[in-house]
C-alpha cells in the first residue's frame, strides 16, 4: 500500500496529555488561568502558526526536493520537527479553547486565597519565608515564584486568611505552615 494513505507512527503521535503528564487537569475541572498565561499561550500559538510551520514546511519541501528522502537529513529531522511543532499547536488551540481567564481584581473576599493571588507563609518547622503566586497549570513556574493551582500547597492555602496556620502533606513529609501575607497583583 502507498505510504501516502498510511498513518505514520513512530511513538511521537501519542495523546497530548501522555505528552506532558505534569499539564494534565483533574477530570472535570475548569483551566484556569491568569490574563498574564492566556497571553503567553496566545502568543506562543500565533508564533507557531505564522512563523515556525510555515518555515518548516518550507524545509522540508526544499529538502524533499533533494532527491532520496531516505537519507535525507534535513528532509527526515524536517518532518519530525514538523509533527512536533503540530502537536504543540493542537495542544495549545486545545488549551486556549478551554481557557477560564480568572481576573483577580475582580475577585471577592480578597482576605482570603483564591486563584491568582500572591501568598507569603512562613514555615513553621524552619521558620522560613517563602512567596508564592498560584496560577494556572500552564503558567507554573516555580523559578519564578509560580505554582499550579492544584499543586498540593496550593490546595491547601486556599481560602486561608492571614494567620491561618495550614498543614500539608508534601514531598518532602507533613509540614505546617503560616499565612503571612495575602495580596492580589
């Protein structure tokens, strides 16, 4: 049979949420997400769409061009790369489509901790401070101070106030800790 009516499958066509176990969602949930994420999907979709593929797929057509595909580098890591470049933008339409932009100025209660606001606790067993903003899934960072929404100290802080004092399990065994500080950026 012609390889052209033929599905290829080398491993790389696997479901989105097998590709990054660490984004999945709980089944049923919304996805949340900052303004500040929406925008960097956005971004990053408009990129891939209008710049990337199309340079891509011009690769690969000045490689196929070449002669024998079969040993054609450029052709080969072309097409790979191609594959790779559509399945992040099927990921991404996907997760800009089930987006729910949670604006926190518009958020009610701001004494309490809710999506996208800025937490300061203090560790009670180390005394140590730390900030956190929680955010989406796609936008966790923890490099720069971002956690997800369902990570577990997140799960925990929610609807604490300042001077809740809130115990977790995390990697790491139980830990307690205290709600220094609520604001909303």
């Amino acid at each position: 049979m012609n390889k052209a009516f033929v599905k290829e499958r080398d491993g790389d066509d696997e479901d989105d949420d097998e590709l990054v176990p660490t984004l999945r969602l709980p089944a049923g949930s919304k996805n949340y997400m900052t303004r500040r994420g929406y925008d960097a999907l956005r971004v990053e979709l408009d990129q891939l769409v209008r710049i990337e593929r199309p340079q891509m797929v011009e690769t690969v057509a000045w490689a196929a061009g070449n002669g024998d595909r079969s040993e054609n580098g450029d052709y080969i890591y072309g097409k790979k790369r191609l594959r790779e470049i559509d399945r992040r933008i099927r990921f991404l339409i996907k997760r800009v489509e089930s987006a729910e932009v949670v604006d926190p100025e518009r958020q009610q209660g701001l004494e309490q901790v809710f999506f996208g606001a800025t937490v300061s606790f203090c560790d009670l067993d180390t005394e140590e401070e730390q900030t956190w903003q929680i955010v989406g899934v796609d936008e966790a960072d923890a490099a720069h101070g971002r956690i997800s929404w369902i990570s577990p100290l997140a799960r925990a802080v929610l609807k604490a106030k300042v001077g809740d004092v809130v115990r977790f399990q995390s990697p790491a065994g139980m830990r307690e800790i205290e709600v220094v500080d609520v604001r909303y950026l």
